[in-house]
C-alpha cells in the first residue's frame, strides 16, 4: 500500500493502543528524551503499520442488520447512523441500540 492510498488514520489514534502511545510520546516528549518530529516518525509508523496488520492480518467476516436513521458522504467517507442493529461476527452476536459507521473509499484518494 503506498502512502497516496493510505487512509486517514484519525480513528486508529483514538483506540485504546493510540491513546496508550500517544500518552507514552507526551511523556517522553517531556522529559526531552525524544524530540517532536522522532515523536511524529512513532507516529507516521503505527498509521502504517496499523494499516498494515488489517489489511494482512485480520481475516473475519462481519454483517449486520439495522434500521438507517441517517447517512451521508462527505470527502469519499460514509457514516450512517444505525438503529436496533444486530451485528454477527464469525464468533458471536451483537445487538447494539444504536451504533455508527464510518467507512472510507481508499481507492479514490
């Protein structure tokens, strides 16, 4: 995958796993143990690598059945508000009150 089709990685920061390295990088930033911009390669790097391992790691299938209260797209991402949605995985199944998608066209960047 080359950077130009790289998708916006905004979401994967928010994850308990980004939220983790970036109070790590703060902390270090700190304590000047690490400048801003090696702070900004950490960062650079767990976007691509992110990336990376769903695109070559994760293998599961998903589908799920809801009620659309809205949707709109905006700069090739979708989001759509669900209502009373059963979500089955390979594993299991979850019914959420209401849950909300986003989905990004990687092939159009």
């Amino acid at each position: 995958m080359t950077e130009a089709n790289i998708p916006s990685t905004e979401d994967y920061r928010k994850c308990s796993l980004g939220r983790f390295l970036q109070t790590t990088l703060s902390a270090l930033l700190a304590e000047n143990k690490i400048t801003q911009e090696q702070a900004n390669i950490v960062f650079n790097q767990f976007d691509k690598s992110i990336i990376e391992a769903i695109n070559t790691k994760v293998r599961s299938n998903i589908t799920f059945k809801g009620h659309c209260i809205s949707y709109r797209n905006v700069a090739d991402t979708w989001q759509q508000l669900l209502e009373n949605t059963v979500i089955n995985t390979d594993t299991k199944t979850i019914e959420c009150k209401y849950i909300k998608m986003l989905a990004t066209d990687v092939n159009n960047k």
